[in-house]
C-alpha cells in the first residue's frame, strides 16, 4: 500500500511539473512574448559546422520524386507539400520538421538536390515560419532543426538569390530567440542539452556580440557538468543518448576550434569522457549493448563517432557512476546493468533490466537483451522495456519496475518509469585472471519481500561464464513459507540455434560454427519462444533459456555457460 501511494505521488509531482511547464510554454509562444523573438537579422553565415551523422544520396533521390523515408516510415507527398500532410505519426513528422535530411541532400552533391533542399526549406517557412505553433515548433525539434540548417547552409545557400538568403538568416534568428527562451522551460534531459548545444552553434556560426557567446558557452558548460557523469555515462542510463549526444558535441568541440575559440573545458571533458563510455558499451561485432531505449545498432554510425577518440584503446571494466559492468577476456565480452533507474522525468526510455546481461563472443553475439524497435508501433515499446525482456529474473510474472501506461497520463507524461529498485549495490571482484562482480537490487523487495542478488564471474581465457542468482529476505536469510515462483530468462541472439544436449544441458551453435553449452544445478532449463526487437529489418523470432524455480524451496541457483572445447578450470 506504501509502495503503491509512493508511485502515486510520483505521478501526481510529474503531472504538475508538466502542466505548469506546458502552461509556461504556452505564455512564452502568445502574444505577449512574441515581440522578444524579434530582432535584427544577421548578415551571413559565417561558418557551416560539420555533421558527422551518417549520408546517403539515394534517400536524396527519395525525397527529389516526393517519397519521404522518415522513422521507419515511407510517406509519398503525391505532389503536395510535405509540410501540408496529414500524417498521425509524431516520429515521422519530427524528423520532417528536424531537416536532418539535409544531409543526405548534402551528398547528393548536385545542383537538383541543392535546388530541391532550397524548394523544401522555402516551403517550410512559408508554411510554418511564421505561426508558432505544433510539432514543428516543439522546442526539441526546433534545436535539431537550428543545427540542421546551420550545417548544412553553405550547401542550400549556394547560388540563392538575395531574398531567400534573408529569408533564410531571418527565420533561423527567429528560432534561436525562440529557442533561447524555450530552453529553460524544457524537461530534464538528453534534448535539454541539445537545446544548449545548438544555441552555442548558433552562437559560433553567427555575428554575434562576444557576451552572447560567453552566455551560451556558460549555459551549455551548465548542462554538461550536469547531465553527462564522471564515467562518461549520461544522467538517462542509456547508450542510445550517448551516441546522440557525441554526434552533436564532436561536431561543436570542432567548431569551436575553427572560429579560433578555445573549446570549453567542460565540453573537452565531456566528451574525452562519453568515447571512452561509448567503447564501454561495444560489442566486439559493433553492437551496443541493448539497456535504457538502445535497439538496432548502426555500426558505421558508431565507427564514424569512435574515428574521433584518439585514445583507442581498451573499454572501461567498471561504471559505477552509470551503473554497468563489464567483464572482458579473451575473446569474450559480457556487459550487465547494475544500477538504478534514472529519475522518473528521465526514464522515459528506462527498461526495467537492473542485473541483465549480454554475452558476445568474438563477433558472435550469444545472449542478449530484446532490445526495442524506435520505429515500432508505440503499442509495443512497453514490451521492449519490462523485465521479462532482459535476461535476469522476473518473480511471479511481473517487472521489478512499472511504467506510466494511463491512457488519460501519456499524452501529458509519456511513458516514465515511476517505481522500481531504490538501492542497487554491486561490488568488483577481478583476481586470479578472472572479471566478476556481485550484485543485488530491491524490486521485488515492496511486493514480494525477496532481494534479487546475481554473481558472475568471467573465467580467464573467456570461455567459461559462472553465474549465481540468489532470491533472499532482507539481511540475507533464504526465502521460505511462500508461494512465489521465479523465471531466469536468457535471450538467444537471432543467430544462434538451440538444441538439448546431453546430461541435461542445452547446446548453443552460432552460424559460425562456434558453440556453447548452458547448464545449471538442481533445476531443469526449458527452452521457450522469444522475440528480438532490435533486429535491422524489424523485430525477429528467437528463443530463449528459462530456468524455473521456488525460491522458498531452493533460493539459490548456479549456472554455467561454457564454450566447447574452453577450459573450465
């Protein structure tokens, strides 16, 4: 009952933080803030800063013949302006109105695609430039939006004729104003920060007086120093933000240094920091690890984002700050979440997997998390993000943590996570040539008075992962006079078939021809269906491991997974 008025007044402080916010922003687009978006209009672009977000010239081609491939989806404008479409899904008119796509425009490399960038972004301010107003003018999107234009100016300004060319600085200095009013009023988070970030492009890019500089400097050293942790983790746990956030921080570090600006210390700091954390996250094969809203992996964005660390060398072992674990030798990569969930205005994107793992084996990936599909019916996120997708264990069905899913609350919250585990703690364990670590965390404490705690350890050739998973009171004494069950899943990868072996064990072959071999005392693994739902092409079949058991019958479980032919010693 405790449990359930706490998670009630979470919703209720969220509630109230987004009402009052949206009522801020609603003041600040009326007519008695809009005359402080007005104001004088620069006169050129000084610099274009670079985008290091990955081009392909034939979505160019796509959007010349009016079709627009946009988050997952492919909406053909039959001749209308795209900007004058009824589309009902958010994602897709984000991107629109974000002009990412510019970029691809960008390597065309083509009078027609310079033409037709022009064309779409005319169309845009005749349509929506004026009227603040809707998706296109919600604060996050009008920061992508800012640092689309700036980078890719000198391409779509190239052979414009006088008008369009102020047409164009004086409706981007709208939507700085604009944003730098809106900045404050936005949520706490990963589009916060980039709302900062491309003031300080705008900044740099623009004529501006040295204070503006210097504010927009100080602003987004604010944000930094706040929002990305001493480990290089950012304050949401998720790998995904990370990836974002290098592909907008490189790229303004760089600036700074062409406008002959010494690059701020917190900016140099942050991101010496987030590469290495990125490298944390890699699997051997190029995958990040699938916690906190990260699904398909784009290797050669996340190569293009490493290109820039100049350290290359081994990932970090141990996140205290963000909450993970990693454990690598040999060819052998394991990667485990062992924190606690961000703060509820943060965990829009926060799975429920606190001590879930992923296990890769050179470029072979074994055991893995669902993932989740970004482009996916939003109808499916939630599934994506429970516990029973993450290998760990579940107690009687249910996720250790619970999401906002109120039909009357999404519209105005989202989907926060507003309960799950309160203390988390882990302890590093390397010697004797092996990586481990013991861990434990409270979810299940509330409902079913059980403390889930999971010990692995990494066998030194990397061939043999030890794993101990014990279900206790609190203080440390066994369950006992219950009737709650537990499931310990282990996801299989998509690419690796399943079979029984011998002495009860299961045999785990990669297409490769490498093989493992999962075994575990006292209890009898089944093999279950499963779904991957961050496979390239959209969700995928596959199975998994369950081991079911009673913890006040046996509250402890060992388990190994061994590969063939590795020593066990």
């Amino acid at each position: 009952m405790a449990k359930a008025k706490g998670d009630a007044g979470q919703l209720a402080m969220l509630v109230v933080q987004q009402a009052w916010r949206r009522l801020r922003r609603r003041l600040r687009t009326g007519p008695v803030y809009r005359w402080r978006y007005t104001g004088r209009t620069p006169e050129r672009v000084l610099i274009a800063p670079p985008d290091l977000r990955l081009a392909d010239p034939q979505i160019a081609s796509e959007i010349y013949h009016g079709r627009f491939p946009f988050a997952g989806r492919m909406v053909e404008a039959g001749g209308q302006s795209p900007f004058q479409l009824d589309v009902a899904h958010r994602g897709w008119l984000e991107a629109l109105h974000g002009f990412r796509w510019l970029r691809h425009m960008h390597a065309a490399d083509s009078e027609l695609a310079t033409a037709n960038a022009r064309a779409l972004m005319a169309d845009w301010m005749a349509s929506h430039g004026r009227r603040i107003a809707g998706v296109a003018w919600d604060p996050a999107v009008t920061a992508r939006r800012v640092i689309a234009w700036l980078q890719h100016s000198a391409v779509v300004l190239k052979g414009a004729d006088f008008a369009f060319y102020r047409q164009f600085l004086r409706s981007l200095s709208l939507q700085i104003r604009y944003l730098r009013s809106m900045a404050p009023e936005m949520a706490d988070g990963e589009e916060r920060l980039r709302a900062r970030i491309a003031l300080a492009f705008a900044a740099l890019s623009l004529p501006v007086p040295t204070p503006v500089l210097r504010h927009a400097t100080r602003q987004l050293c604010r944000e930094l120093d706040r929002q990305v942790l001493p480990d290089g983790g950012h304050v949401s746990r998720s790998p995904h933000a990370v990836l974002e956030l290098l592909a907008d921080l490189l790229p303004l570090r760089q600036t700074y240094a062409n406008q002959a600006e010494a690059p701020p210390g917190a900016l140099v700091g942050a991101v010496e920091r987030m590469l290495p954390m990125l490298r944390f996250f890699r699997h051997r094969e190029g995958s990040l690890a699938r916690f906190n809203g990260m699904g398909v992996t784009v290797h050669d964005r996340v190569a293009a984002i490493l290109r820039h660390d100049d350290t290359a060398g081994a990932p970090l072992l141990h996140a205290p700050y963000s909450g993970y674990e990693r454990l690598a030798l040999g060819t052998t990569t394991v990667i485990a979440d062992t924190g606690a969930p961000p703060p509820p205005e943060l965990s829009h994107e926060a799975h429920a997997g606190c001590l879930s793992f992923e296990l890769s084996s050179g470029r072979t990936q074994v055991i893995v998390n669902c993932g989740i599909d970004r482009f996916g019916a939003d109808d499916f996120r939630p599934l994506g993000r429970a516990t029973a997708a993450h290998s760990t264990a579940t107690v009687n069905d249910t996720s250790q943590a619970r999401f906002n899913l109120s039909g009357r609350l999404c519209g105005l919250l989202g989907t926060p996570l507003v309960a799950g585990p309160r203390t988390v703690d882990c302890r590093r364990h390397d010697g004797d040539g092996r990586h481990g670590f013991r861990a434990s965390h409270d979810g299940y404490l509330s409902r079913f008075g059980l403390v889930h705690e999971r010990a692995l350890a990494l066998s030194a050739d990397g061939g043999v992962l030890d794993g101990v998973d014990r279900f206790l009171r609190p203080g440390g004494i066994p369950s006992g006079g219950g009737a709650d069950r537990v499931a310990l899943r282990f996801h299989l990868h998509p690419d690796i078939a399943l079979a029984e072996g011998d002495k009860g064990r299961l045999v785990l072959a990669a297409s490769n021809g490498e093989t493992w071999t999962f075994a575990c005392a006292h209890a009898r693994p089944e093999i279950e269906e499963s779904i991957f739902l961050a496979g390239i092409a959209g969700p995928v079949r596959s199975r998994q491991i369950v081991v079911y058991l009673a913890p006040d019958e046996r509250p402890e479980l060992h388990w190994r997974l061994s590969r063939m032919g590795a020593s066990e010693a």
